[in-house]
C-alpha cells in the first residue's frame, strides 16, 4: 500500500472490513472475521455518531505552528474551541451561507487562507472540507494549487464528508493522510536514530509516562500530530522506526511511513497494564538494541507495582466496558490484571486490526456479550440492564446512564491508563467508585428517556442487515 | 469580512437542538450527517459552562445519520424509517424533525415524512434548520415559531386554560446563553412579584402545554434582540402586547426599569412590588456598602472592555457603569445582529453612555476582538472563555459572562436582577483577587 497519489485515505470498510452494527457474542463475532463473511449492517433507530469529520478535527487539533480552516457553516467548528484551548490553535471558520452553497465559496476560501496566512504567518494551513463543500463538489484543490506557491507554506486539504464512511474513525486516516502527502518534501539531515510515536488526541498524563519510559531507555522521539509541527511530519521519513499507542488511530500513519518511506512500524499492544506495557517497551527496546534495558526497566517498575496484583482491588468484580476497541480492549487487560473480569463489552467500532484481541477473549470466554457502534447509548443500556455489572467504564455520556441504573462507574474521556502509573492510577481510581457510593446513591433511579417496551425488547432490534 | 476565528454562534440546527433539549417532552429527530449532532453535544456539553440541557448528555439524541447512499439517492426514507422508530424508544410528547446542510442540499422531502407521522397520529412538528441558513440564534427563533404555529391539536386540546395574567418571556436562548436557566428563572421571579404569572418555556416547571397557552398571554417581554421578533410576530398574530427590551435587567435600577415597562402595558397591582423593592434596593445598597474595602483595596474603578452576546453586554454595561464606576472602552457584541438590530443596539449605547462613548464593535472574530483588547489595554475584561489567553497575556483579570464558558462550571447562577446583581459584583470581585 502507498496511498500518496490517491486524494484521500480509503476508508475504513474496504482497508479493514470495519463494522459499526453489531450485537452477539465474542465467539460469533470472530467466526464472520474468519470465514471471511464479514456482515455490513446498518441501524433503522440511531443516535448521532462521529463521522469523518469530527474525527479529523481531533487528528488537526493539537497540531502546533499551524492554522487551520474549517470549509464549512459555522456549525460545523462548534465545539472547536474548546478542543483546541490548551494548544492555542489558530483557527476559523469560513461561515459559508446559503448563497455561498448555490454559488460556490472558492472565493471566500482563497480569501480565508491569504488573511489567516498574513494575520499569524503559519508554517502550514490546513483546509477541513465539511458537507456542504463536498455536497456541492467545491473546487479546494485549486485554491491550494494557487495559494501554495503565492504563500510559499504549505496548505493541506482534508477531504473529509461527513458521510464517506460508517465509521468516523474513517477521518482519523484522511487527515493524515493529508498531512503525510503535502508535508514531503525536502528535509535537513536528522541527526541520529530516533522514533516517531504517533499519538493522536491521548491525554498529557499519558504521553507524559510513555515519554518518561522512552527517556529512561534513552530512545529520542518525536511525537506526531499531537504537539507536532509541519516540520516534525516533514522528518518522519527520517526515523528509525514508527510506533503508535493506539492502533486504531496510528496504524494508517505507520504503514504509510513504512511504505512511502522504508521507515519499520512497529507493532505493538496498546499500552496498558502490565503484559502490554512490557510488550510496548520490549518491541520498541528490540529495534533500538535495547531489549535487555526494556526488560531490566520492566522488571523494576512491575515490583513497585507489586502490592497492586497480590490484593486486586477487582477481585471478584464484573465490570462492562465500552469505547474504542483499542482502549477497551487495553482496558480489559487492565481488568484481568486487577483481578475482574468481564460482563459485557461496547466498542465504537471493531475490524480486523482486533483480530489478535477479540481470539484472545474467545479463547478465554467465548460467549462475552460484544456491543458495536459509537455513542448508541439505547442500545449499550439494554445490554447492561439485562446482566447488571459491579462496574461500568466508558464514555461520560454511557457513564450518566449507567449511573441511574445504580452501577458504580468510571469516565475514561479523562482518565490515564497507559503504562505503570496508568495502572496504579487506574487501581486507584477503581477503589475509590466502588467503595464510595454517595453519589452514585444519590442518583440512581433517575426516569430513564427511553420507553420500557424498548427496554424489553431485544437489544439487537434495530441492527439490520444491509440492502445494497 | 469572510470568515472567523474561534466561531462563537454555531448554526440553525444547533439551536434547534438547544432549543428543543430545554423543552420537557419535546425530543428532536435530526436528520443529517452523524456528526453534526456530535458537534452539538461536544460543544454545548463542554461550552454552555456545563449548563447542558437534559438533552445533551442524558437523553440520546435521534439522528439519521445519513450516508453516502442517502446523498446520491436521497434520505427521505431513512428519515421516515427513524421516525418510526423514535417514537418507539423514546418517550415524548412532541417529536421535532430538524434537518443539516447535507439532507437540505440534496433536497429530502421534509414535509412528506413529517405528515406521514402526523397520519399516523404522532404529534410531529418539522422545521428546516441547515447550517448555512443561520446561527445558533436563528435555529431558536424557528423552532419557536413552529411550536407556536403547529403545536399539534391534540396537544392544545389537553392544555390547561391559561392562567390569569400570563407573561411570556422570550429571548434567553437555552445554553448560547449559559447563565439561561437562573436568568429566565429571575425574570420569571419580577414578574411574579408583580402578581402576573411568567410563561418560561423552558427547563423547570413548563412543559409542552407553555407553547399551547402562548397566545392567551397578557404580555410578551422579549430581554433581548432575540425574542424581537417573536414578540413582533405574537402583537401580530394574537394582538398582545409586547415589551421590547435590549439588554438583561441587571441591578435595582435595571429592575425597576423592567417593571415600569411592564407596568406601562398592564394595569396590574403593583404596591406589593415596589414595597419590596424598597427592601431589596436597600439591601443592595447595604452590600456596596460593605463591599467598600474590596472595592477600594482592589482599585475596582478600572477600565473595562466587554466581549459578550448583545443582551449581556448591554445589561452589564449598564450596571457596572450605574453602580461600580468602571469605565468602558469598549463593547464589543458577538452575536449576529442584522442591521436594524445593530443600529438600535448602537444608539442605545450612544444615548447610555453620551459623555464617554465606548467604541462599539460587532464581530465574533477573535483575532479582531484581541486587537480591540491591546489597544484598549483594559484594567478588567467581561468576556468567554476563549478571552483568558489574551486576558493572561495583558494581564487583565476576566469574567466568564458569555458563550463559550469551558472552564467554569454553572449551575444555577446568572446576572439577570438583584440577586444576579450581587452574583456578578462576587465574580468581579473574585476575578480581580486572584
């Protein structure tokens, strides 16, 4: 795969056969995956969901020295502020209205970049297409062709719809895809070995412990898009190797480097708990001829880590998870890790990237109950209403619902994970939800919005196989 | 101008949505891409100063979801098959359809499916509410309209009469103005004082059957541009009169005010009220009083430059000017007026402030309200959220008073009234210690 001359990413369903509707069992799941009959299907009820767009705005936002533009009406940036106010971003919004849709809104653009560019001189500007423009077929690319030369930076359209795929995280790939393509280019000589860690929107105190980890086995890094600058893309095809924390959102940019770029991609465990932190450290420790370091760091670190796995505070505990399949997935390790076990899992979306994961879970419980598609709140509680768990983890808008059927939970919007102090955080925090219910008492009993002739029916009602 | 930085009034459906969340039993059905209801929740979940609406987070919110399939052959079929199906899961007493840019552009037929769920017997509204049709502000007063012209039958039928005396206020848009729920609640407290009874609309103690009582109201009041011309449409269409006010009433003065107003229209028995407002301007006057030490130790008679909706910056304008002594440089309004509205909005100010006119500017661009901010060099800025960088930059104290507010949680306060009043002299008071 070197996808450099295509426009934008494929997306996720024809790279990976990725599904967004799905409710059975763990087992049933991976038999479609391995007799290859892997069953688009689609929701005849649905709660709103991210599309590529959001999830491009996610990939651009922490992106430094640059300016971003979303093409689009203002709608389409709410929310932007507030994901970009720790980076200070410069942004805007094009505001196109109805006349702009009937006439087209090149002209504003073109007018968007050239006093973006001037107002804070940007090292590149990057164009977020929405709806409208690719409704209406908005010719971006002439814009860019014009202004790159007039500017001298570069500017990166971001092909994104809003309907080019089931699953957002579809735009997660485009948006790099975007900024690998518009960024090659001629580079000074890097000096030394180093790594690119792909991280894509992970919390500071995450990326913090995986930097603390790398500095300890003395292997330099640059992180990307999160903090990085279009230089720091422009030196990727330098680097020794390319790891990412979660491969759902790296594994585009790390197959894109090894192939544009012979630069390996390492594959790796997503970071959390013990087994996986150890898998993360020693692949990584292999290529840079520190494997011994990796282990020697591992082995330290695992028995002050210690008192945490000889009392799991899990013990005996059902927990349901849900999220991205990455993190959950990484969030079940933690689990076991701790001493639970599994009730129930709801994952945004699942492909064959989680193959390795889901056999693993069959292996051990083939019948765990697998809920898939992103923020389908109705569903997720009928699921949890039928087999009460002792713990729910998952999103702040699944958490609020779990809440009200009395189920202690934990929202994983902010919470850190990832390596030795995630656990220990994790640990923590854990301990505290289930022992101190004052709230959750509190709340509990909240009138559910949804009808109870829904809530008896079976959760798998609205999901339907697809008609082409 | 063509564009903006850091935007500030999203879009028509948005505030539909906002709109439509604040109403017990009504429940939206949005028909657009997935992530334009995503974008919703993520910004007023997160910028309304976590003042959601039940709909953000605890209510699942019914969308289509459209796909490349429903671009090129169209979605009027997935919207009705959601429909259906809405009505199914979730409990409410009136589904409100609501469209994105993309289903608007490919010209899905609205109409038709909302009078299919009508035939069914569904109480089903729809309003056309794409993005490039207007801001957070147009989609409230559109959705206002609809409830107001196609409240289902059977839902006026069910209504209780209306009250004696009922006041409907208009204007205070649920989460663009984040302080929404205490603001309405206090006017909806003026009005009581004066024996009349407040129409709300909205969050505690309404319900679907506020929208089939609006038109046996005495009175409409509209605390800012934004109920105009709801308030215009009402004096219209039912001969009520209206109230047209541009600002929040805040502080006794700004009170009284309001009530004459009110008192000019209606012929209500208002002794009660002024024998208590004698108390409240009296206590007021005891919390200046005590304040004096603050006051003078934090030299609260500084400069001031105002970033904030309309309705906001005009009401704390006029109070810190009345009652503090604060100058101010500038005022600049955020929300999109039209031209009539912005030439009312400036003379206001022109005859408010006639000895020292504060510059007036009309933009959500932040990199112009900066520039506005270094230049003016404010002692003291009121503004959102998106104002603290520039306000650590000049190091000039900021209090959060409009949209967006993400690093401020509100619960239940605002700076309509009195008691908003002595809110409002805490956050100043607070933001200049720290």
């Amino acid at each position: 795969m070197n996808n450099a001359r295509l426009k934008t990413a494929p997306n996720r369903e024809k790279r990976h056969a990725t599904i967004t509707a799905f409710i059975g069992d763990s087992g049933t799941l991976l038999e479609e995956y391995q007799r290859d009959e892997v069953q688009q299907r689609i929701r005849t009820f649905s709660q709103s969901t991210s599309d590529d767009l959001v999830a491009a705005l996610r990939v651009v936002s922490r992106i430094r020295n640059v300016a971003v533009i979303i093409h689009g009406p203002e709608g389409c940036s709410a929310g932007f502020s507030y994901l970009t106010n720790k980076t200070d971003l410069k942004w805007a919004s094009t505001q196109l209205d109805e006349r702009d849709t009937i006439m087209g809104a090149d002209e504003k653009l073109r007018s968007a970049v050239a006093t973006l560019y001037n107002r804070h001189k940007p090292q590149a500007i990057i164009i977020v297409a929405t709806p409208s423009v690719a409704i209406n077929n908005d010719d971006i690319q002439s814009v860019v062709d014009e202004l790159t030369g007039e500017l001298g930076v570069p500017i990166i359209p971001v092909f994104v719809s809003g309907f080019s795929s089931k699953a957002g995280i579809s735009g997660n790939d485009m948006a790099l895809h975007a900024l690998l393509k518009f960024t090659q280019g001629e580079t000074d000589e890097a000096d030394g070995e180093f790594l690119n860690l792909i991280s894509v929107n992970e919390l500071p105190e995450d990326i913090k412990e995986l930097q603390c980890l790398l500095d300890v086995l003395k292997i330099p890094r640059q992180i990307l898009p999160d903090t990085a600058e279009p230089r720091t893309f422009e030196k990727a095809s330098q680097a020794s190797a390319t790891v990412g924390i979660d491969i759902d959102t790296a594994e585009y940019a790390g197959l894109w480097l090894e192939k544009a770029s012979s630069v390996p991609w390492i594959q790796t465990s997503y970071p959390a708990g013990l087994v996986a932190t150890k898998d993360w450290l020693t692949k990584i420790g292999e290529h840079f001829g520190k494997a011994h370091a990796a282990r020697d760091l591992h082995a330290a670190e695992s028995v002050k880590c210690a008192p945490l796995l000889s009392e799991p505070v899990l013990s005996g505990k059902r927990v349901f998870l849900e999220g991205s399949p990455s993190k959950v997935f990484g969030l079940h390790a933690l689990v076991h890790e701790l001493g639970g076990s599994i009730s129930g899992l709801s994952l945004t979306h699942f492909d064959k990237l989680h193959l390795p994961s889901l056999k693993k879970l069959v292996d051990e419980f083939p019948q765990t109950p697998i809920h898939i598609g992103e923020n389908q709140a109705f569903e997720t509680i009928n699921l949890i209403k039928r087999d009460i768990p002792d713990l729910f983890i998952g999103t702040t808008s699944t958490a609020v619902h779990a809440s009200a059927e009395g189920v202690p939970s934990i929202s994983i919007d902010q919470l850190a994970i990832l390596g030795y102090s995630g656990l220990s955080n994790f640990a923590d925090v854990v301990r505290k939800t289930l022992r101190l219910k004052g709230f959750i008492n509190a709340v509990s009993g909240t009138v559910s919005p949804l009808k109870t002739s829904w809530l008896q029916r079976s959760p798998n009602w609205h999901i339907k196989q697809e008609v082409k | 101008m063509h564009f903006s930085e850091n935007t500030r009034n999203s879009c028509a459906l948005h505030g539909a949505l906002g709109t439509l969340n604040a109403i017990k039993g009504a429940v939206p059905v949005v028909h657009a891409t997935g992530g334009c209801g995503v974008h919703y929740s993520d910004s007023y979940s997160k910028e309304a100063g976590l003042s959601s609406t039940d709909g953000v987070y605890g209510r699942p919110l019914s969308s289509t979801n459209i796909g490349e399939k429903h671009v090129v052959f169209g979605g009027g079929s997935r919207l009705r098959e959601q429909l259906k199906n809405t009505v199914k899961i979730l409990d409410a007493e009136i589904y409100a359809i609501v469209t994105g840019c993309a289903t608007e552009l490919v010209g899905d037929d609205i109409a038709a499916m909302a009078k299919e769920g009508i035939d069914q017997g569904f109480p089903v509204i729809f309003t056309n509410t794409p993005g490039f049709r207007g801001t957070f502000h147009n989609g409230y007063e559109k959705v206002i309209k609809t409830l107001i012209a196609d409240l289902p039958e059977a839902i006026r039928k069910a209504s209780p009469p209306a009250p004696h005396n009922l006041v409907n206020v208009w204007g205070i848009i649920p989460q663009q103005d984040p302080f929404w729920r205490a603001h309405l609640q206090e006017i909806g407290n003026i009005i009581e004082s004066l024996g009349a009874v407040p129409n709300l609309f909205f969050d505690f103690n309404q319900s679907i059957h506020s929208w089939a009582q609006v038109g046996n109201a005495v009175l409409n009041i509209a605390v800012s541009p934004w109920g105009h011309k709801i308030t215009a449409f009402l004096e219209q269409t039912f001969g009520t009169p209206g109230v047209f006010l541009d600002h929040l009433p805040v502080g006794p003065l700004a009170v009284r005010n309001l009530v004459e107003h009110i008192e000019k229209k209606l012929n209500l028995q208002t002794e009660g009220f002024y024998s208590d407002f004698q108390k409240s301007d009296l206590y007021f006057k005891t919390i200046l009083e005590n304040l004096r030490p603050v006051y003078f130790a934090d030299h609260w008679q500084r400069t001031a430059v105002i970033v904030a909706e309309s309705s906001t910056a005009l009401g704390i304008a006029d109070f810190i000017d009345s009652y503090l002594g604060i100058e101010i440089a500038a005022i600049i309004l955020t929300d999109p007026l039209d031209e009539p509205a912005r030439n009312v909005t400036s003379a206001w100010i022109n005859s408010r402030f006639s000895e020292q006119i504060p510059e007036t500017v009309f933009t959500e661009d932040r990199d112009r309200i900066e520039k506005v901010l270094v230049e003016k060099k404010p002692g003291i800025i009121f503004g959102s959220s998106i104002e603290s960088a520039i306000s650590r930059k000049l190091n000039a104290p900021l209090v959060r008073v409009s949209f967006p507010i993400f690093d401020t949680v509100i619960i239940n306060r605002g700076f309509a009234g009195i008691s908003g009043a002595v809110t409002l002299l805490e956050e100043i008071g607070t933001a200049l210690r720290r």
